[in-house]
C-alpha cells in the first residue's frame, strides 16, 4: 500500500526528512574522508609523520568510514519504491539476472584490483619494501604507470555503476546512494588522453603476449605431428 502514497505526502514526513539527513551526511563523511586524505598537501603532511604506514592509514581510515556509512545507515521504508519487478516471469527472472550481473561485476573488481597491485593499494608492500631497504614500490613502475595511478586508483566505474543502479527493487535511499556514489565517481574520473593511449597499448600488448603464448603452445604439437608422420 505505501506505494499509492503520494510523493508531496512522503517528502514533508519528518522522519522520512530525518532519514535521508543522515543518509546524506554519512556520504557526505565518507566521501570527505576519501578525498581530503587523498590531496596533495594532506598525503605529505601524513608521509612526514607516519612515513611509509601513511598508504595503510589511508585505507584503515576508509575501511572505518565504511563501516560507519554501512552501521548508521537509515532505510526509508515508508516512502514508495521508485521501481519494483513484481510481474511474473520477471519477478523471478530479473533478481536472477541482478544477482550474476554483480557476482561478475564483483569478481571483475577483485581482478583489476590485483592487476593494479593490490598490496600496494593496502600501503603493506610500503611498510616490506621499506624493511627490505627496496624503497618505495612505485618508483619501480613506469613514469606512465605513475602518472596513471595519480589519477585513476581504481578502475572500476562502469561495474560500481552496475551494482549500485542494478537492482530488483530501487527503495528511495537506495536512489539516494546510487546517485550520490555515481556522481562522486564522475567527478572523481581524471583520465587524460595520455592516461587512455597507455593503458590502450598495455591492453594490446597483453593480448600480443596471449597470442605469443598460444602460437608457442601450439607450435611443439604441430612438431611432434610431423615427426608421427
């Protein structure tokens, strides 16, 4: 029944007001928190106190504002769903579909974070190389790769997009967390045309070593038939 309330009736509900306060000022936390630690001035101020622990930091700090934007986080129950699948098959159907779309997605995001050195991602790889006197892992990478990890961290925009908008039910602070995320990760999206020419030649020059792989695999077979014949 709440879904023949009327949307002038929901937003002048107190509680409903309340909900999505705090809902907003939990993201507004969270994204504050990942972007003001992220600047310049704050990450040199940080390596000059905490040296190498600083990228660990980092993370904790966010995994911590994480956890309080998922414990604090208020559902709006008594407002209508922006859309709801209820007709059959489709009812069935497409939380089958939602559900493989983000183990994928998922498993998507778990790949390219360990192709993008997670744990130099985490700040551990800091804190090993730093007791093996090997400096710092960075300066081990291209001064493209470098340039690139300035500005993209983590490549996954198009799967968190899926994820977040992706759903069998959108509930209206679920709307208010997908629109809020989306809009942080555009924004956030510093990729340069020297940024999309690397990573285009890292692409091709993987699917090269793939196809190198593959002629060599198949190469001593072909030897071995000659030689049967």
């Amino acid at each position: 029944m709440k879904d023949a309330v009327s949307w002038s009736v929901v937003l002048r509900d107190g509680a409903v007001l309340r909900a999505l306060g705090v809902d907003l000022a939990l993201l507004a936390f969270f994204s504050a928190q990942h972007s003001v630690l992220a600047r310049a001035p704050v990450k040199t101020a940080c390596q000059a106190v905490l040296g190498v622990l600083h990228r660990a930091l980092y993370c904790f700090t966010t995994a911590l504002a994480l956890q309080v934007l998922m414990h604090c986080w208020q559902p709006v129950t008594s407002a209508p769903c922006l859309w709801s699948v209820r007709n059959a098959p489709w009812d069935i159907w497409f939380p089958l579909i939602c559900f493989t779309v983000h183990f994928l997605c998922w498993a998507v995001i778990c790949s390219i974070l360990l192709i993008f050195d997670y744990p130099e991602l985490l700040g551990l790889k800091q804190v090993y190389y730093e007791c093996l006197g090997l400096g710092d892992p960075l300066s081990l990478k291209s001064p493209r790769a470098q340039r690139l990890y300035t500005h993209l961290r983590h490549p996954v925009f198009v799967e968190l997009l899926l994820v977040l908008w992706l759903v069998p039910t959108l509930s209206l602070d679920r709307c208010v967390l997908a629109t809020y995320l989306s809009l942080y990760l555009a924004l956030a999206h510093t990729l340069d045309d020297q940024d999309c020419a690397y990573l285009n030649t890292q692409f091709h020059s993987k699917l090269q070593l793939f196809s190198d792989r593959q002629g060599g695999s198949t190469q001593p077979n072909n030897n071995n038939d000659h030689k049967q014949n």
